[in-house]
C-alpha cells in the first residue's frame, strides 16, 4: 500500500493546463488513433510496469478459472465463491441460501462479497496513474460510452471520476476503465478506496437483497446451475470470450476498409 501511495498522482484532476502529463492528446477526437507497436508506456519499460501488466494478465486468467469453479461451487458454498470472485450470479445465490438457512445472514453475504468484487480494483486505478491516457484509450475503444466517459474524467477531472467511481457498478462502462480513468484523472490513492468500498457495497446489498427475495427460487436455480455444470461452463466461456472475439474481428475489418480507402486508384 506505501508503495502505490508514493505512486499518486501529482495534480488534483486533469482539467487545468498544469496537471496535464506532457503526452495528453486532445479530446476533439477520442479515441485518438494508437500507433502500431502500441505499448501501455512511453519508451523502455520501468519494473512498476511490468509489475502492473503482469497483474492485469493474471486477472484475466484469474477471471476463466472463476468460470470454471462456479458450477461446482454456486450450490455448495455460494458465500465462498462470492468472497473468491465477486460475480452477480454467486451474490445473488448466496442471499437466496440466507432466506432459507437462519444461521446466513446478510449482512455476512454483502461483506463476503466485497473482497471479490474489488479484488483487481486497484491494480487498474494505478495503471491509470502509470499509463494515463493510453490505457485509458485501450479499454474505451470499443465502446461509445465508454468514450464519452473518458472525455469527461479529462475534462472533469478527479470529482468526477470519483462519482464514476462511486456509481461504477451501475454505469453502462467496463468497470476497468473507471478506475484506470480514476487514476489518470488524479484521484489520489485514499479517496479511490472509500468512494470504491462505498460503491461496491451498494451493489453486493442489492444483488444479496434481490437473492433474497428470490428465496427458494434462486437456490433451485443455483442447483440447476451446478446439476449442469459442463453447459453452464460452456456458457459462461461463451459469455465471456464471444464479445471480445466480436470486438476483434469488427476492427480488423475496419482496418481492412481504412487500408482499401488509402490505397491510390
């Protein structure tokens, strides 16, 4: 934590020509277009960045083998699978078990779920304060809010990043790029944690509420779950990897078109 401390950024927020790091592009097109050898970092590489990139790889690959345990555990041990991965489905499971079982409570299935749902929060708010607009740009890229959002926190600054932080869960934006726009912006280390600690309790207490309402539907629906579990791996692989595949294509052709377009007739 001291070290990501001395990792602040130096300026309040991004909407004053003083806080602005030296290769800030203007927001009159965004996203503004990557260079071919893009990389999160100007020039050679510093060990934070590499430290930062391999954390982001390993959330990743921490995210597929949650995939892999939800069948078998959303039946079993929904708390424990809240606690280990933070999803909507165990959440939402694990207040359903706690209508029909009197010794769960509640409140114990919010605050399970808040390790899991802030777990790689703070690994993107520093790339952010590392990286700034570059990664910023890498994950709005696909996506028209996400853009508008990023050209707020530049032109807003660290306040409203924080509101974006605070309502992260509810906005139509990958939470990644909140906080990584959180940190770009210059929201400091402190506040990003209340305002994300705020925000995800918000969300774990309405997912464990609406489980709970659920009751016996919900956990018939968490045994279906695990009864099936090779199809519901295969659906969630299928959630998960189909979108970005889409994205991925959808830009080669893009580029495709743009290289059709440059061509001298």
């Amino acid at each position: 934590m001291a070290a990501l401390e001395s990792l602040e950024p130096a300026g309040p927020g991004l909407a004053h020509p003083a806080g602005l790091p030296p290769d800030v592009v203007s927001t009159a097109a965004w996203p503004p277009a990557r260079p071919r050898q893009w990389r999160p970092w100007p020039g050679r590489p510093r060990a934070r960045d590499l430290l930062c990139l391999a954390g982001i790889t390993l959330s990743g690959l921490y995210g597929l083998a949650m995939i892999a345990l939800t069948p078998g555990l959303i039946a079993t041990r929904p708390v424990l699978l809240e606690l280990l991965s933070g999803s909507t489905t165990s959440i939402v499971a694990a207040g359903a078990f706690a209508h029909i079982a009197s010794k769960l409570q509640l409140t114990v299935v919010i605050a399970a779920g808040l390790p899991g749902l802030m777990k790689f929060d703070l690994l993107f708010w520093w790339a952010g304060v590392l990286w700034g607009h570059r990664i910023v740009e890498l994950l709005a890229r696909h996506s028209r809010h996400a853009a508008a959002f990023a050209r707020q926190a530049e032109q807003r600054g660290s306040g409203f990043a924080a509101t974006g932080v605070l309502l992260s869960a509810f906005l139509p934006v990958p939470t990644p790029l909140v906080y990584a726009a959180a940190g770009w912006a210059g929201l400091r280390l402190i506040p990003f944690i209340v305002f994300d600690l705020i925000g995800s309790a918000a969300w774990a207490a309405l997912l464990a509420v609406l489980g709970y309402m659920l009751g016996t539907s919900g956990v018939a629906a968490a045994n279906l779950v695990s009864r099936y579990a090779l199809v519901t791996m295969i659906a969630l692989g299928a959630i998960a990897v189909v979108p970005h595949a889409w994205h991925v294509l959808r830009a080669r052709q893009e580029a495709r078109a743009r290289l059709r377009a440059a061509r001298p007739r």
